[in-house]
C-alpha cells in the first residue's frame, strides 16, 4: 500500500511539473482552433466544417454527438490546471489541445460529462452557456474556453441504446471520478510519447499493457462498471454500445481504460462539425444547422 501511494505521489507531482513547464511554453495561438481549422483566423470565434463526410450506414440512422473540451480555468494555479498542462504535455502532435470530453444525443446545451466536481452525481449535465450550473464548468472562463462538437452516424437502434445506457448510469447515481486511473493514463502517454517507436505511437497501433481489457455490460443483470474519467467513460459506454467501435477495438486491440481525451476524435466514424468559445456554443450550433438542414432535428428552437 505505501509503495503504491508513493508511486502515485511522484507521477502526480511529475505530471504538475510538467505542467508548469508546458504552460510556460505555451503559444499564444490556439492548438485546439489550429487543429479544427489551420487556416482560420485568430479572431474567429465560432468555426463550421465544411463538406463533412460520414461512413456509410445500412437503413435508418441517428447521430450521436461529442464535445471535446479546452477549458480555461479563471484561476492559473487551480490544480486541474495544471493537470491539464501535464496531459497536454503529452499530446500527440495533430492533436487538439483538450482535456475533458462530454456526450450528448442531440445538439442543445445540455451534455453529460464525468468529472471530480460534479456533485452528488458526478455524471452531470455540462452547459457552455450556463457554466455555473456545473461545479467544473463554473471554474472556467466561457469566452476564452473553446469546445470542439464531433458526431457519429450509428443506426436508430445503437442511438437509442446508448441512449438509454447513458441514462441509466445518470439514474443509478453511483458512478464515481476514478482519479488513480489519471495516473494510469499518464504514465500510458509518457511512455507512448517519448519512449515508443513513431510507428506504434499512432492510435489503433499502440501495444496496451498486459492486464487491460475491455468488459462488456449487462443491464439487465445489473453488471456494469462504475469507475472512469471522462474519456474512458466515452470509451466504455461505444464499445458496449456501437458495432463499429466494437469492432474496431477488438480488431486493433484498443484498450478503453487507456483511452485519453484527443483519443476519442481518432475513433473512426467521430468526425468534428464544429468548433466554438464556450459562450457562443449555441450561435455555432445554429450555424452549423443552417449549413446542414438535416441535423435541424437535433437541435430545439
């Protein structure tokens, strides 16, 4: 047990350091806007994906929709800050600069994110227009914080038992924040980053450690998992959920529990539609409708 915390203890204050170091280095240019768009300009405050293309899918289809987060804490020194600049530390080079990752089944303001601050429920509702709604989101400055929206196309029936397999976690009302599995991821990204051939370091052709599996649920038996962060919830919730991620998993060995945040937008079938500061999510949503008619559903007037 004590050598256990203090292995924990040092990759805690490593990732810290490295988060000083990285936001001391930091570019005045957005990686998060970069990445969604190179060529855009800096004052931008809102971006629509142009000629956006999804997998073909037989019969009847939905879309299941993904917020991929920048947040700017009002506070430097808040200590998710500087846990943020420790997992940025790590990111992959065309990755965009984010660290906490939401899902919701339409378009409106209301996403559901895992985090340490969310209360009784830590499985909360997320609004980027109301940010003190949210114990996390409140933290955060709405104007300088950007989000990046992805969608998935997945057939009326994945659509509504994800769905449903979403709402039941929000109504048993016992998931828990795993905090030690931050560390676990950590020490993942340090190694795939610095210490892995550039080959193996792209996701779909990482080597995952021994001992980490994916498990499926049952709901009916009452047999579901409890404890994640926001990306390995993500993970876990399209792997028992969607064919395609499924598959794709299993077919490249992808291990959920090492899922981090940038992961989630390389799972083919995630593409991005659109990006934003928090404070004018709602004016890139109706944008983005505008564009494309057909997700005019999703999104209430």
């Amino acid at each position: 047990m004590c050598k256990n915390n203090l292995k924990n203890n040092f990759l805690f204050i490593s990732i810290l350091f490295a988060g000083l170091i990285f936001q001391s280095c930091k570019t005045t240019r957005s990686i998060t806007k970069e990445a969604f768009a190179p060529d855009a300009p800096d004052d931008s405050t809102f971006i629509v994906a142009h000629d956006i293309v999804f997998p073909e899918t037989d019969g009847d289809y939905k879309y299941i929709f993904f917020r991929l987060y920048n947040p700017i804490y009002k506070n430097p020194l808040y200590i998710a800050n500087l846990l943020k600049g420790g997992i940025n530390s790590t990111r992959m080079e065309n990755d965009p600069e984010v660290s906490h990752a939401s899902i919701n089944f339409s378009l409106d303001d209301n996403y559901y994110g895992l985090t340490l601050c969310g209360g009784d429920n830590q499985l909360a509702e997320e609004e980027c227009a109301i940010p003190e709604n949210n114990e996390y989101m409140k933290k955060c400055d709405p104007e300088k914080s950007e989000q990046i929206t992805y969608a998935l196309k997945v057939t009326e029936e994945e659509y509504e038992r994800t769905r449903m397999f979403v709402q039941t976690y929000v109504e048993r009302n016992d998931i828990r924040y795993a905090t030690g599995l931050n560390f676990k991821i950590a020490l993942f990204s340090i190694k795939r980053k610095f210490f892995t051939p550039k080959e193996r370091q792209e996701f779909g052709s990482l080597i995952y450690p021994d001992g980490a599996c994916n498990k499926k649920a049952n709901i009916v038996y009452n047999e579901l998992e409890s404890n994640f962060v926001c990306s390995t919830f993500i993970g876990y919730v399209l792997y028992n959920n969607v064919e395609s991620v499924s598959k794709f998993f299993d077919e490249n060995n992808i291990k959920y529990e090492y899922l981090n945040v940038a992961d989630i937008g390389q799972i083919p079938g995630i593409v991005p539609i659109f990006y934003s500061n928090w404070d004018n999510y709602g004016e890139a949503a109706r944008a983005f409708v505008k564009e494309y008619p057909e997700f005019a559903e999703y999104l209430k007037e």
